[in-house]
C-alpha cells in the first residue's frame, strides 16, 4: 500500500514531482522514491509503505532488468506467488508483488490484469515507446486521479492533493458539488468535487502518448457476470461461494508486517472473524479492533464481545468521543480532499490510529456484502414495485437532502444521476449500481483516505471479483425470503458463526451523529456552517434557510443529520485547505539534488 505519482508531457519541473510526493508522505512513510526519463518525457514518485519484502529491494520506482518499462504501484496483487511461479524464468530482486505485476505486463501486456487478484493502481512508463499505461482494480479500492494541462501535459497521482501541490489550480467542480447537495450523490462519475481533476473509473485503464489520453475498460462487472441466472442446487453454489471466501481470506492474509481485523457486530465482519478462525485455527490471536462512542442505542460492542467470547483474538476498543470531533474532522478532511461520510468516518479513522499505535500495520474489514447479497433496507422495496427509486442514504424515514437550500442558479447546474439497467430484473440492477457508481465507491474513498492517513493498509476480502460474479448470477429468492435480506449469505454464515449472530438485524446508523449535532457539537456545528456560508452563501447556498434548515434541525427529532453534514462539509473543505505540507522530505530533497 503506497502513493504514486507521475507527471508526462513536457511542461512540468522536477520540483513538481516532488511537492507530489511529499503531499502523499502518509500514504507511505518507508521510504520514497522518484524516476525521471532520461528524455525528459516522464517522472515517476513513489511513497512506500512495506508490507511484502521488506527490504530496500522493494523500494519504487521498479525497471524490468533491460530497463524498458519503469512502474509505481499502490496496492496489492494478493495471487502474486502463483503468478510468479508462472512467471519463472524473469530475472527478479525482489521478493515483492510490485515486481510480478512489472513482469506480467512484460509478458502479456494488458492482459495481465485479468490474471491479478487484488487491489491496485499503476503506472507503467515504457521508455521505448515514450507511453504510459496506467490502470486501476475492478471495484477501485485504489485510487487514481489525474489532471491533463493546458498543453496536453498528464499529472496523474493516488490524492488529488498531491496535484494541487504542483501549482495546478484548485477550484470547486461546481455540477459535482450541486448534484451532491441536492441529491446526496458523490463518487458516481469520473468527475471529482475539484474542476479538471478527473478520477480514473475502477476497471478501467488510461494510456498516454503524445499527449494523448484513450481512457478504456477492462472490466464490468455486469458483463462478466451476465444476465442468465445460476439454476445449479442450493447446496452446490453454497459450497463454491464458502469455498471462494475461504480463499479469499487466505489470500489477504499474505503479509510480511502484522494483520488484524475490523469488526462490528453484523453478520458481514462476524463472517469474516469466522473465516479468520476457520484459516488460522480456534487457537488465532489476531488482534480485532471495533470502535465505540459510549452511547448504547448505537455501540455494537456488544455483539463484537459475544463473537470473540470464545476465541484468543484480543480485542481493541476504539472510543470516539464529542470532545475529539472538531480537531479529528480538521484532519480527516484534509486527507479526504473531498466531503465524507461523517462521524462513523471519524470514528473509522480513530480504529486506524489505534491500530497503527499497536504496530497492526495491514487491516481487514466486511465491505461488499450488502451489495452482494441485497442488505440494503430499500432492496426490499425494489421487490414491491419501487424500481430504483431507492435512496441513496438509508436508514431514515425523511429525505436526507435539501436542494431548497440552494441558490436556484446552483441547484440548475446538478447533473441528474441515471443508473444503467444492464440485467432483466430491478434487483440486480440496484446491486449493480450500489456496487460500481453510489455505495461502494464512496465508501471505498473514505476508508482509503482514513487508513492511508494511519500509515495502514486495509484490505477488502468480500470486494473479490470471484464472489461478486457469483452472488449476480443467483435468483432473487436465494437472496430475500419473506423481507429476510442476505439469505444465502446467512445460510452459509451458518457454518462459520455462534448462534444469534447470523440472525442480528442490520443496523445502518453506527454512531449518534445525529444527538451530537444538536447537542454536545451544536457550537461546533454551527461555526463550520457559517464558514461555508461565509464563501459559499449567496452562490451555492440560500443563507437564510440554512440558517433556518439548522434552527429547525436542532429543534427538532428529526432522524437524518445528513444534510447538515453536507453544510459542515462545505465549511470543512474551506478550513482544510488552510493545512500546509512541507515542500520535500528529506529522501526526495537528496534524489532531486543527484539529478540536479
């Protein structure tokens, strides 16, 4: 898990890469690492974070020994010994996965990402060609975004920080921030909350050359599933998808530096403990962290105490308190670049510190299964004739949104969101869209940034390809039964988990965000909402119905806070960027001062 970054085209200066790779300095504090093309056409940044092959013969950017292809990659290949034992006869120095990837591209060129199990983002400069090749996972739980100058010149890197660090313009995406205001929507498109910052979509790959971008994809979910149904028995699919997650959790686990897991007291994290248990055996004492903010009608600790009540795993309990919010929201947006997810953000971001501290340096955690298996509240809905009308935010009987709030100039520029409908039945089709363009990705965004800013890296083991094809070609009834959601899911947990907690009730709402607002942070609250109106009122904001939205918010039981988050989000963003980061450190000072 590491930063990258690189620049391609001829306007640029070496002291842009470096600002780069000092901004991304959280991403991999190891070591860092830059390469220019000797004719002046590509520079490549590395921040590394060890995790396999520990040693200085990890260290990016990587070359193919006859020094053709130079690479930086963030991420992890977790099939890379199997491909390396197909990939025998290229002459390695390292034991790591980067150096795989570099030689599989050698030997099959695009194709190689089909054979990759993982989670990545790359860039590969061929010096003889003078071309890039950049690409991203299948659900984008690596980031990358890029920014193409004036002049045709390509700045691509993990953080849209580490752009803005070169100089290049920073200003709002005004159509990104009015579609989010007004419906809820974020991370949905290529367009991110920054003008001309683009984000490269998950599955896809972007190639350079002469100043010229093809972006093309390489993978689509919906494709590769397919619109045909699995008839084979209950019994059989049950067995494939327990065995398929067994060797997904077996694959994560392949680490150089500790590994821990992520827990709440659902069914998804208790499966993967149960995973964990069936890998390593009853006697596993892998650290397990879960967080708390001392309210009962929200802690799931719980259920966490009850998974473990029988098992060695210690178990670290990660408190988020009102007293630690305005400093922890300072920081966590100014690694988030863009609004998140709130406080269950925050109380995500106080795991990682935690578990940094204990010296867990690799995470995993139970994303994906709600997707898979229709978890979602709504996905019931859809079942009853309600199509896609299902809200992007669930959990709450009022609409979180108040487009009312904005100007009318500025709500007229929101892009409408219009899902594609690639399978014959609403529900797959919802899946489908949570999965590659609402829930998923902007859940992805906000745990990269939370865990990268700890130095730690978090894996997503239910995020495997394998599993998700899967579940998309099952019938409905094998994944809701009489309003019971992630049937099949249950069915197989079965297997894994202590009576009770297969049949736990989804709680979508993990911390008291809406209590603190209104109460022990309403001063808080209500000075990052007249720092967004102090930019942005007038322009994007009404200022007397936020004003009166707030008033009526804090007077209220009202059961969504999140339209207020988004106000705290725009006054958040303001301050944040106030944040400086040192111009080099001091591995990247001594590397530009070799080349000077």
């Amino acid at each position: 898990m590491c930063g990258i970054s690189g620049i391609f085209g001829t306007g640029w200066k070496k002291e842009q890469l470096a600002a780069m790779v000092s901004s991304q300095h959280h991403r991999g504090p190891d070591a860092q690492g830059i390469y220019f093309d000797p004719a002046g056409r590509a520079a490549l940044g590395h921040n590394r974070l060890s995790i396999i092959d520990l040693s200085p013969a990890g260290q990016q950017p990587m070359s193919t020994p006859d020094g053709r292809y130079h690479i930086v990659f963030n991420g992890e290949v977790y099939n890379y010994l199997e491909l390396r034992a197909q990939l025998s006869d290229y002459q390695y120095h390292s034991e790591t996965d980067t150096e795989v990837v570099l030689a599989a591209y050698q030997r099959w060129g695009k194709g190689c990402l089909d054979r990759f199990l993982g989670m990545f983002a790359f860039l590969i400069w061929d010096t003889q060609e003078k071309s890039l090749f950049a690409a991203r996972d299948r659900f984008g739980v690596k980031p990358l975004n890029y920014y193409v100058n004036d002049d045709g010149t390509l700045f691509t890197a993990s953080e849209i920080k580490a752009l803005h660090a070169t100089g290049l313009p920073a200003e709002f995406d005004q159509v990104t921030w009015a579609t989010y205001l007004s419906s809820g929507a974020y991370d949905h498109s290529n367009r991110t909350f920054w003008t001309r910052v683009k984000a490269l979509p998950a599955g896809h790959t972007l190639t350079w050359q002469n100043c010229r971008i093809q972006i093309r994809s390489w993978y689509d979910l919906a494709e590769r599933s397919g619109t045909e149904l699995d008839q084979r028995p209950l019994e059989t699919v049950q067995e494939e998808y327990l065995a398929l997650l067994a060797d997904s959790v077996r694959l994560r686990f392949r680490s150089d530096v500790p590994v821990g897991i992520n827990l709440s007291g659902g069914v998804d994290s208790s499966t993967l403990l149960g995973l964990v248990q069936q890998f390593q055996g009853s006697e596993s004492e892998v650290s397990a962290y879960t967080f708390v903010t001392g309210d009962k009608n929200y802690d799931e600790l719980p259920w966490v105490e009850q998974m473990l009540s029988r098992t060695h795993h210690p178990l670290r309990v990660c408190k988020l308190t009102p007293e630690m919010v305005p400093e922890l929201a300072t920081s966590v947006q100014s690694h988030q670049d863009e609004p998140f997810g709130g406080l269950p953000t925050l109380a995500y971001a106080r795991l990682f510190e935690e578990a940094r501290a204990d010296g867990t340096i690799v995470l995993l955690d139970g994303q994906g299964m709600d997707e898979q298996w229709a978890g979602y509240d709504y996905y019931v809905g859809a079942l009853n004739g309600n199509g896609l009308a299902g809200e992007l935010i669930q959990g709450t009987m009022e609409p979180p949104v108040r487009p009312s709030c904005l100007t009318p100039e500025f709500l007229a520029l929101a892009k409408p969101f219009i899902p594609q409908e690639p399978f014959p039945d609403k529900l797959r089709n919802m899946q489908y869209r949570d999965a590659l363009f609402t829930k998923i990705p902007r859940a992805l965004r906000f745990n990269d940034r939370v865990s990268m800013r700890s130095s730690t890296e978090l894996r997503e083991p239910f995020l495997d390809h394998r599993l998700f094809e899967l579940a998309l070609r099952q019938p409905t009834d094998r994944k809701i039964i009489n309003g019971t959601r992630k049937w099949l899911l249950r069915q197989v947990s079965k297997q894994l988990l202590p009576e009770g907690v297969v049949d736990a009730a989804k709680r979508p709402l993990q911390t008291p965000q809406r209590e603190w607002l209104r109460g022990s942070l309403r001063s808080w609250a209500t000075a990052c909402l007249e720092e967004a109106l102090a930019d942005f009122g007038g322009d994007y904001l009404d200022e007397s119905a936020v004003r009166e939205g707030w008033q009526s918010y804090c007077n209220s039981e009202a059961d969504s806070s999140f339209h207020v988050w988004q106000w705290i989000s725009l006054g958040l963003m303001r301050g944040s960027r106030r944040l400086q980061v040192p111009l080099t450190h001091g591995a990247v000072a001594a590397r530009l001062a070799d080349v000077a």
